[in-house]
C-alpha cells in the first residue's frame, strides 16, 4: 500500500493553494466543499479564482516559507515546476501535507477521485500512477450505488448512539446492524422513512457463532467466489494457513481477528487436532469464524476432518468450495487436463511423503489416456518419477511443475519423468507445487519447451 487512504475534516481549517490558474482552482472548489479556509498565492488570478468569494484570503506574490504558518494542507497549483517543487520541499520541511497537482514524486498526499452521497464518501485512487483510470473507476462504482444511500447514511448515523446505549457490547451492536441490513428496514431508511425503519432496528439477534470453511482457490483473489467473499466480510475471527495467498487475505475484514494455522514440513505447525478444537471453542463462544483454506477445503484440505468436530459440538456451519489448485493452476499454465485426444480422466493424488516415502497405489496410475495431478509432491517428486516408470511408464512422459500457481510469482517447469526432478532443482521451484503428468502437457496448444517457462 503506498498510501494510506485517511479522509480529513478540513471545515474552518486553513488551507495554502500556491496558484491562480485552473489548476488552482480545480483543487479549490473540492477544498471549499469540505468547508476549507483558503489563503490563495500567486502573481495574479484568474476570475474563476476570484469567484470562489469573500470567505478565502488571495495574496498577490510570489510563494514565501512564511506563507506556511498555521496551515494544515498545502497544494502547489502552478505550470512553474521549478515552484511547486520549491512548495513541496518547504512543506516537507515543516511536515505539512503537500499536494503537487500532476507531480505524484513531490507529494505526500493525494487527491482520489471521489463519489460523494454524504455523510457517504468513497475515495478511489491509483497512488498517483494514473488519474483517469481513478476517474473510471468512480465511474464503475457510482453505476452500484443506490440514490438513497445517503439517507440510509443518516439514518444510521442518528440511530448509532440509542444503540450504543442499549448495547454496550460492540460484536451484538454489529450484528443488530447486519441483521438491519438483510431485513426491509434499510430499503425504508433509503426512501427516507426513518420512523418505519427503526422499527427493525428493536430487536436483537440471537448470539450463536458459526463455522464458515471457505476455499480461498490457488492464490489469485479474483478466482474467490462471490459467496467467499461475502463471509469474509462477515467473520468475526479468520483462522488461516501458509497456502493462502496475501493477496486473497486482502479481500477479508480487515478489522477481524487473524490466526495462523499453518501447518508446513519441517517447520513448527499447529496441529490438526488442535485446529479443530480452536473451530469448535471460538464457535461456542459467539463468533463467526472463517476457517480460509487454500484451493477447495474438500480437496486434500481435511475440511472433512473439521467438519466432522463440528458436528459432533453441534456446531452450525457452512462450506463454501474453491476453484482446487489443480484446475486453477493447470488453466493459468494453458495446460488442459482433459483433451479428447490425449486424456478422458483425471486423477488427484496426495504426493506428500509419509514417513519419507511417497506410498501409493503406482500400478493403477500408468494407464493410457489419464492425467494426474499431484498436490503437495515437491518434496517426494523424484521417488513419484521413479515409481511410475518402475512401474510401466514411460521414462519421455511429460511432466509439469507450476510453483506458486495462477499468482504473479507463477513459474512453471516442463520436462519428463526421467528430466524433470533436475530441471526443478536448477530452477529453485518453492512451494506450494502442483506437478502434472501425462500427455496434455505435451499437447500443441501448449507450445512449450522444456525448461523454466514464466507465465506471459
């Protein structure tokens, strides 16, 4: 994040423009709404600026560091370079906010574009790197929000303090709200039916916490589904492990409560056992826990083995599926699992060793016409090679290994099962790993050679 978006009361605070111009007055009308004091500098103004009133203060000149006493936001609006960056450095030297219009590497602050239905406000930026897609953006947004948001707004705003005072406990006063929300009351706030509306607002909702085991997909948030992200908005505790990406935690509550959970090979994990009980003990305790598993919780996640502790507690709970590392993986590696000229079945296969070997049924995977997919075989991938030709496969078999799939550190490995243990080990492949095996690597839609192939 390289700004931290804040957004500032400015009423009755003073404000220094450096500029007369259009620039100057763009950022001056934006000012003048939030209730700034302006004190204007320049050599002369144009009559727009002259316009905005009695209310600011215009000094004729050239920019002076004295020009800085008792303001708490400074914007340089000139066409001289050479003055806002003059501006800029001042500011910075007494540590007042500066915004330097269309010179992002001289500010500290920026202006984003905003959609404005107060008490509502939305701020959309781009750190500077582009102001029209910012622009677009607002555009894209402005389209979802209803008219009367505003007057839900105020309605809120003027019931918040009879609800901090009937519940003083600050996880039932968000739930009062959520269960507002879902119920007509806040499509009468819309209409401006205040009276109608509070009376949704009486009653409130049983405190039972809820079990949510969520698939967080391969690693690229724009794969979580919309059902996903809905309750990672909602929960209350979010308990994760070392397969799910930061990115896709981005998109989570931010002021929830996070957990570690991971449980990694040679390194100190939580275990199992002890994951199932902390659902279990955070769910008898009123919360709603997002358990966010990497790929789809039912696909080699022990989302079976979660679910079934919840049970048993009588646990109310919901599964939410993810786009499985194999499918996500393969698709972004332009690998196609099934092609009907190469594979009509597809295997999934745990490649995690036990006990230091990878013990599995090889005989039943060196059949034409399949492709398997191998979770967690990084570690185990040169005793899988070695198996399937010991037992009939064929040594130029195509292998592919996609390391941190469908995110912007994919890389990806193809070789064959006699090559490909080298070819990852030169390349420096980090977990997690998915490997695929089979002819469809090989296929002419994929065009790839042997070797380390980025993903484009």
């Amino acid at each position: 994040m390289d700004y931290l978006p804040l957004h500032f009361k400015l009423e009755g605070d003073r404000v220094l423009i450096v500029g007369g111009g259009d620039l100057a007055f763009n950022k001056a009308t934006l000012l003048t709404r939030a209730g700034a004091d302006i004190l204007f500098v320049a050599p002369q103004f144009s009559n727009k600026v002259l316009a905005l009133g009695d209310q600011h203060e215009f000094r004729v000149g050239n920019f002076d560091s004295a020009d800085l006493q008792g303001v708490c936001l400074v914007v340089a609006a000139t066409s001289d370079n050479q003055v806002n960056s003059s501006v800029a450095a001042a500011a910075r030297a007494k540590g007042t906010p500066v915004n330097v219009v269309d010179a992002p590497d001289l500010c500290s602050v920026i202006f984003p574009a905003i959609i404005d239905r107060s008490p509502v406000l939305i701020s959309v930026g781009t750190s500077g790197a582009s102001p029209v897609l910012a622009r677009s953006i607002r555009e894209m947004m402005e389209g979802y929000l209803p008219e009367g948001i505003a007057r839900l707004a105020q309605f809120l705003k003027e019931t918040r303090p009879a609800l901090k005072k009937r519940f003083s406990d600050v996880q039932l006063r968000r739930r009062v709200v959520e269960k507002f929300m879902s119920s007509p009351g806040h499509e009468l706030a819309q209409r401006g039916d205040f009276s109608a509306a509070e009376a949704y607002l009486h009653e409130a909702p049983a405190v039972t916490g809820e079990v949510y085991l969520v698939g967080a997909g391969p690693g690229d948030p724009d794969l979580l589904t919309l059902k996903a992200l809905q309750l990672m908005q909602k929960a209350d505790v979010i308990l994760y492990d070392n397969l799910v990406s930061q990115a896709v935690l981005g998109r989570a509550r931010r002021d929830a409560q996070y957990e570690f959970v991971g449980k990694r090979s040679g390194y100190l994990s939580t275990s199992q056992e002890s994951i199932n009980a902390l659902l279990v003990r955070l769910a008898m305790e009123g919360k709603r826990v997002l358990r966010l598993k990497g790929g789809d919780p039912f696909i080699f996640g022990r989302g079976g083995e979660e679910l079934e502790e919840l049970v048993e507690a009588g646990v109310p709970f919901q599964v939410v599926p993810g786009i499985t590392a194999a499918s996500g993986c393969a698709a972004y590696a332009g690998i196609p699992l099934t092609h009907r000229d190469y594979a009509q079945s597809v295997r999934f296969i745990t490649g995690h060793p036990r006990n230091s070997q990878v013990q599995l049924p090889w005989q039943e995977f060196v059949s034409p016409g399949q492709t398997l997919v191998f979770y967690m075989g990084l570690a185990g991938l040169a005793d899988i090679c070695k198996n399937l030709i010991a037992h009939g496969m064929s040594q130029d078999t195509s292998v592919a290994v996609i390391s941190k799939g469908t995110t912007a550190e994919q890389k990806m490995v193809i070789g064959s099962l006699d090559t490909v243990s080298k070819l990852v080990i030169e390349a420096q492949l980090a977990s997690p790993t998915l490997i695929i095996v089979g002819d469809v690597v090989s296929a002419p839609s994929q065009r790839h050679e042997p070797g380390l192939s980025p993903p484009e």
